[in-house]
C-alpha cells in the first residue's frame, strides 16, 4: 500500500504542476516549483556552462567510494 500512495503523493503534483506550467506566465510561482525543468536542467547547457568542478568532484566521490566498498567487503568474512 505503502507504493501506490507515494505514486500518488509525488506523481500527481508533478502532472498537475507540469501541465500548469506551460500555460502560466513567465514569472509565475509555479516556475520555481517545476521539478521536471529542475530535473531536466538547462535548456541550453554548452561545454562553457557544464559545472566541470561539481562533475569532477562527484565521480571522485564516488571512485573513492567505490573503493571504500570494496576495501570493506574484501574485510568481511562470508
């Protein structure tokens, strides 16, 4: 029961606000609301705008985590 609410609960405002949003004007409320543009990003994202710095430190993180991982599970006795 527990999955058919949540559906609902997130999948219906991100329907109804999406919808919405294509009709409201440009300065609207709803704007700063729609998740599916959060999402999505800019619409014009070029090599200049990419956030290289936010990319790079993120696929660190999760090489160092990686490793972390396996560091653990090579510990562990099964």
């Amino acid at each position: 029961m527990a999955l058919p609410i949540t559906l609902v609960l997130l999948g219906s405002p991100y329907l109804v606000i999406q919808e919405y949003t294509r009709s409201a004007a440009p300065g609207a409320w709803v704007h700063r609301v729609d998740i599916s543009h959060v999402m999505a990003g800019p619409p014009h994202l070029t090599l200049a705008a990419t956030p290289w710095l936010g990319l790079a430190v993120s696929i660190l993180l999760a090489i160092g985590l990686l490793f972390a991982a396996a560091k653990i599970g090579d510990s562990i006795e099964y």
